[in-house]
C-alpha cells in the first residue's frame, strides 16, 4: 500500500527586514513547513485572508509595522483566527529559539541544524550588508 | 552541491508564495524579496544569486528594471527576467529575458532552464561579481 503523504503545514514568518526573514523562513522549511514571507503586517493579513492555505502558526518580529503593529496583529489573529499559533520574536537570538521550538512541533519533528546557527547566520548577512552600504 | 539559487521579487505575496514554492519544488534554491530595494540588499549581503526574476511596478524607490541595472552593475553576467502587464519588451532595459504577464509557471521554467540550466547545473562563472 502506497504510504500517505502528510497534508503539508504553513506557517507565515514576519519581519520588516528581508535577510531575518529569508532565514528564518529557510530554516522553517528545513523543518518541513511551507512558509509565507510576510514583511508587514498587511502581508500577513491577506496570507491569512486570501490564501487557500490553512495557516498553523505565526511567527513575526515584535517591532512589524504595517496596517497593524505586532500586538494589535496578535489580536486582530486571535479574534478572526483563533487556530493559528502566534509567536512574537523581540530579537533575532529569540526569533530563532522560537523557530527552534516551531520546528520541534513540525513535520519533521526534528532540528535540521541548530537555531542559534540561524541566528549566527543573520548577524553575518547583516554585517556584510552594512559594510557593501558603507 | 548546493542547488542553483534564484532570487524573486515580487511584491504581491501570494504570487510571490506560488512562484516560489513551485521553483522550490523544480529543486531550486528561491530567495523572495517583497520590493527592489529587498532584493538589493539579498544581493548586497554576499548571498550567492544566479538569477533574478523580478515584478517592474513596485512600491518604494527601487523597481524592478533600477534593481536589474543594479544588478548588472555587481554582477554582469548574471541573467534577469524582467516580468510585467505593463512594459514591452524594448522598454526593458538590460533584462536577458522579458516575460508579459500574466504568464504559465512552465512559461518561466522554460526560460530560466535556457538561462541558467537544471537546478543542479555546476554554476557558471560568468555571473560572478
């Protein structure tokens, strides 16, 4: 008998700025998820609005800006999608330990590598885009 | 060996969700950029990209045709398809490709396989900075 394959899970990463986003989303699929790259919360609520995907769970950076800011978002999901699990980051350090944790939860129900290397990751990418602006 | 990486920018987020989840799915490596100036600084951050796909019309200073000369100005060799409902084709400027939209994802992955190969192609040295 031919084995089932899992309906996959979505999660929406949030955060303003792109090379935070980019890897922490990677790191999430990895982990086995579908991941939307959401930079404002309005991204996040035309995710959760219009796509046909059944969203498990949010994980977005606690300064997002937008329509909404990171905590009337939390509310704003609470109220329309009461299923969706909402994790805010205030850091990249606790963003990737939330990661860490979701990828525990996920399809794959282990890490792939270590958050903190996530975390690592970012703070180069970071540096090397200061140092090309300089 | 790592998969080719291509970089999307697009600054509708369920377009850009489906256009890169089924790049993704062809075995390529997606980095997604919501605006021109996202996908300058991806390619700012040293992140090896062997192709850009970007949207023309979108919001802030950069759009898709000043983020393909930027990206000609780093990187030469490195291939851009310029994707747009408004522009021709002369219009866009430095592009290697141009697709009008609305446009079939076998539509795109016939143009990048032309462009840059199987997602598992050895990468060329042209598009080195």
């Amino acid at each position: 008998m031919a084995e089932e394959i899992p309906d996959p899970q979505y999660l929406i990463v949030a955060d303003a700025d792109v090379l935070i986003r980019n890897a922490l989303a990677e790191y999430l699929r990895h982990c086995g998820y579908k991941v939307f790259e959401a930079a404002t919360s309005d991204e996040v609520i035309i995710a959760l609005e219009e796509g046909a995907m059944k969203i498990d769970a949010l994980l977005a950076d606690a300064e997002l800006s937008g329509k909404f800011n990171a905590f009337e978002l939390r509310l704003w999901v609470r109220h329309h999608h009461p299923d969706v699990e909402i994790v805010l980051a205030g850091n990249i350090d606790s963003a990737a330990k939330a990661a860490g944790h979701l990828c525990d939860e996920g399809p794959h129900l282990q890490r792939p590598y270590d958050p903190e290397s996530v975390a690592a990751h970012i703070k180069r990418l970071l540096a090397a885009t200061r140092r090309q602006a300089r | 060996m790592d998969a080719q990486t291509i970089l999307v920018v697009e600054d509708e987020i369920l377009i850009r969700f489906i256009l890169a989840d089924s790049l993704r799915d062809m075995g390529y490596q997606v980095l997604e950029a919501g605006d021109g100036a996202e996908g300058f600084d991806i390619l700012s951050s040293g992140q090896a990209v062997d192709l850009i796909v970007t949207d023309v019309r979108m919001p802030g200073e950069v759009d898709g045709l000043e983020l393909t000369r930027r990206s000609k100005l780093l990187a030469p060799g490195r291939p851009v398809i310029v994707c747009s409902a408004h522009l021709l084709r002369s219009e866009a400027f430095h592009a290697d490709e141009f697709l009008a939209k609305p446009y079939s994802i076998d539509a795109l992955a016939e143009v990048i396989a032309r462009l840059i190969g199987d997602p598992w192609q050895k990468r060329s040295q042209t598009h080195s900075t």
